[in-house]
C-alpha cells in the first residue's frame, strides 16, 4: 500500500536525491499522519466519552497530539523547501527542527492536563463500561498505528529524514501505550479492579516522557551538532585524494537542515609550490565538494616546510612527545622561529572537547617536555579543540 500511495502522490519518487521529491514525501507523511491520525481521536474519544473511560481518552487526545505534530511536519516541509532569501541566507531548512520544538512543547502540554484528571480518576473512581465495542477499537488502532509506524520508517529512511523516522518511533510506542489500555480494559473486567485511572496515568506519563525526548532531538540539532564519523573520514579521505595536499586539520561542519552543510578546514601545502598552482588545487576541491557531496566547503592554504631537514626532525620528534601525553591529541602548523640565546617551536595542539587536561595544563605538560630535549627551546603552543583528530602531516 505505501508504494503505491508513493507513486500516486509523489512525482519521481525513486529520484530521493532531489529537494522538490524530498519535500513530497514529507508532505505525503505529513497529510497521511493527519488523516490517520484524526480518525484515530474521533472514534477513541467518542469511545471514551461514551463508555466513561479516562484511559481510552488519554489515548484519544495522544493521537490528536500526533496529528498536530503531523500538521507541524507537513507545514515544516514546505518552509523548508523555500530557497534561501536576503533574511535567510543559508535557506530554511532548519524549520523542521523549529517545529519539532513546537509539537514537543504541545505534547508536554497535553501530558500535564491528562495526568490530572487521571489522578482524580484514581482518587474518586467511577466505574467503566466493557465493551466489545471498546476492544474493537483498541485492536483496529493497534493495527492502524502498525501500518503508520511502518509507512513513516519507509519513508524516512528512503529520504533520511530524522523528524519522519521519530515519527515512526512515536507510533511504535503509541502501539505499546493502546495495548496496554486494552490489557487493562481486560483485567478490569476479568478481576472487577477497576484500572481505568492507573492505566490513565501511565499513557499521560508516557507522553510526557515523549514530549521531553522531542525536546531534547529537535533542540540538539538547532544548537549545532557533530558531524557523523562516516562524514568526517569521507570528508578527510576525498580531500587527502588529491595529489599536493600534505595534511588539514581545523575542520568544522555546519548543518542548516537535511543535506544542507557548510564546512571549512585548512589544507597543508608544501611551501616550496607554486602558489596559483597551490590555489588552483584548492578551487578544485571545493568546487567538487559541492558537486559530489552538497558540501559549500571554504578551504584556507597552508604552506608547510617540507624540505628543512632540521626543521622536519624537531617536529617528529615533538610529534612523538605529543603521542606520549596522550594517543588522542595532535600537532599541526609546526615552525621554528631561531633566535640568539633560544630558539621558538611554534605550533597547535588539537584535543578532544572532553579531554582529561585542561589548556593551561596540558601546555605546561608538553613545554617541559619540550625542554627535556634541549632547555634552549620554548615551546609556544595553542590548544584548538576539535570533534576529530587531525590529519595533519607527520
């Protein structure tokens, strides 16, 4: 049924790769999560009202919450495939984390008013009514909410859309929230205890906890993530791929929404090169990046000594010392200044967010150890921190 919905309502559907085929998919999610959705609230709140259940209409007003993030979800797909503007340079794309933020909040919202009114079930219990009707509705949900769980994983896997695929992980659990109202409509009946208002709270705490994870993956991304690890080493390896690259370090990822990135690294070069053919080298790379990979990539030119042979020792046998700290970190734009009475080795250390030492004792670490080698060297050192190690020349 899914592929078939795809080919009536989505144009190309195989061609995912395109930002107008993305965006109908979204939208086709979207109006097919409200519809679903809708029908679900109708009936189970009419239900609930009518067979005076507060579980059954926890459950409703769950559905509803989710055709409200439906609504959000087709909404955002259509912002998000605006083009960028003068306001917006970097496009809107973003707009699906914006409204995940705002179904989260509803959600929460929701959750709190359902607890409530559950508790005062418990404490002033009114009887329910069993119904085959009642458990009717509860199976077809079940297994409309299965054909939804699996109709957004599809979809979002096929375009690598994370708002569509938590979709498909809300509805998964909607199935365990409905059949554990429906295991609790059955034992009430069988036992004459009466769960209506536990099973009541249970849902509401259930949203709840929902609502706060929507907060935490859609807020996650708006305040700027890592880039992923097959991102960062297809990154490194396409850039080392060309011949007259020695090494780059500094990388940094920006994701303005789904395939939309800017990104800038330093890119060592020999010193000794012709620099317009360093810097032919360099507009070929980027000029690639965004072809390939989608990727508007800036890259700044580093030239490197390669061919000082004093100079190419003092950094490996810095390299090494570095190691011995520490596995995890790294040097990049090694130079020596050379005085009178001293002589500066100048360059950065790269370490990891989390690392163990802070700067300034990491820089005292490494300066005396540097002075173990000769006491006529001073050690001038700027710790950058970085998400990945550097693949700078040894």
């Amino acid at each position: 049924m899914t592929e078939l919905l795809l080919k009536l309502f989505v144009k190309d559907h195989d061609k995912t790769g395109s930002a107008r085929v993305r965006e109908a998919y979204g939208k086709l999610s979207g109006a097919a999560g409200i519809a679903t959705n809708l029908l679900l609230f109708i009936i189970k709140i009419t239900v609930g009202t009518i067979f005076n259940s507060i579980s059954i209409t926890a459950d409703a007003v769950n559905n509803l919450s989710d055709s409200g993030s439906s609504i959000v979800t087709l909404i955002s797909f259509k912002i998000s495939g605006k083009p960028a503007d003068a306001k917006h340079p970097y496009g809107h794309a973003r707009m699906e984390y914006v409204s995940g933020l705002i179904v989260s909040v509803i959600v929460m919202f929701l959750g709190f008013q359902l607890i409530q009114g559950s508790i005062r079930k418990i404490i002033h219990p009114e009887a329910g009514q069993f119904s085959w009707i009642v458990m009717a509705v509860l199976i077809a949900s079940i297994l409309l909410k299965l054909w939804q769980c699996m109709f957004y994983r599809k979809i979002g896997t096929r375009i690598g859309s994370d708002a569509i695929l938590a979709a498909s992980d809300d509805s998964r659990n909607d199935i365990l929230a409905t059949s554990s109202v429906l295991a609790a409509s059955i034992i009430s009946e069988l036992t004459g205890f009466n769960l209506d208002g536990y099973m009541g709270t249970a849902v509401a705490i259930f949203i709840i906890a929902s609502g706060i994870k929507l907060i935490y993956d859609t807020v996650s991304p708006l305040l700027g993530t890592a880039p992923s690890e097959d991102m960062v080493d297809s990154i490194y390896k396409k850039i080392m791929s060309y011949e007259g690259i020695t090494g780059l370090h500094d990388l940094t990822v920006h994701n303005y929404g789904h395939s939309k990135y800017f990104a800038s690294v330093h890119c060592e070069v020999p010193a000794d090169r012709d620099i317009m053919v360093s810097h032919d080298i360099i507009d070929n790379i980027e000029r690639d990046f965004l072809k390939d990979m989608g990727i508007h990539m800036v890259i700044h030119l580093d030239p490197v000594i390669t061919d000082n042979e004093r100079t190419n020792e003092l950094k490996q046998a810095v390299y090494m010392l570095v190691g011995q700290v520490s596995p995890e970190i790294n040097i990049h734009d090694f130079r020596v200044a050379n005085g009178v009475t001293h002589s500066k080795l100048i360059f950065d250390v790269v370490v990891p967010f989390d690392f163990k030492y802070d700067d300034d004792e990491l820089t005292e670490i490494i300066s005396k150890k540097i002075e173990e080698i000769d006491s006529n060297y001073r050690a001038v050192i700027t710790v950058d921190h970085s998400y990945v190690p550097d693949f700078a020349s040894e």
